[in-house]
C-alpha cells in the first residue's frame, strides 16, 4: 500500500459505527411505531366486542320483556362495563 491509501482508510474508520447507529435508531424507531399500532388495534378491537356485547344483551333483553327499556338499557351497560380476562 501506498501512504496516500493508508491515510485514506485512516480517515474512513469510524464511518461504519456511524452508519450501523443511525440504521439501528432507525429500526427502532420502526419497531416502536408498529408496537404501538398493535397496541392500538388490539383496545379498538377489544372494546368493539364490548360494545357488541351490550347490545347484544340489550336487544336479548328487550325480547324477553318487551317494552321496557329501562331494563334493556341497564343490562347493555353492565354487560358493556364488565372486564373481561
């Protein structure tokens, strides 16, 4: 090798650490913002079946007693707030 090469890869050494650091803070970054979408489609997800559930339980409760919808209306929202495992 000439001086001029030696010089040159001296001046490149560091140059790989920096691009594998941006490239990993750039994977993160990624995998941070599909984490967190997961996250928000699992709670959308979780409280359409509880909101399906309620009505549910409403409509089976206005079949059974036609008419009062005081009832219905109270049996969708125990249904609707109860926590499931």
């Amino acid at each position: 090798m000439t001086r001029p090469t030696i010089a040159r890869v001296a001046d490149e050494r560091g140059a790989i650490l920096i691009q594998v650091t941006v490239a990993i803070v750039g994977l993160l970054a990624f995998s941070a913002l599909v984490t967190d979408y997961g996250v928000l489609w699992a709670a959308r997800r979780q409280a359409q079946t509880a909101a399906d559930a309620a009505a549910l339980a409403g409509a089976i409760s206005l079949l059974h007693n036609p008419g009062d919808y005081a009832l219905a209306r109270n049996s969708a929202a125990q249904v609707g707030s109860q926590k499931r495992n």
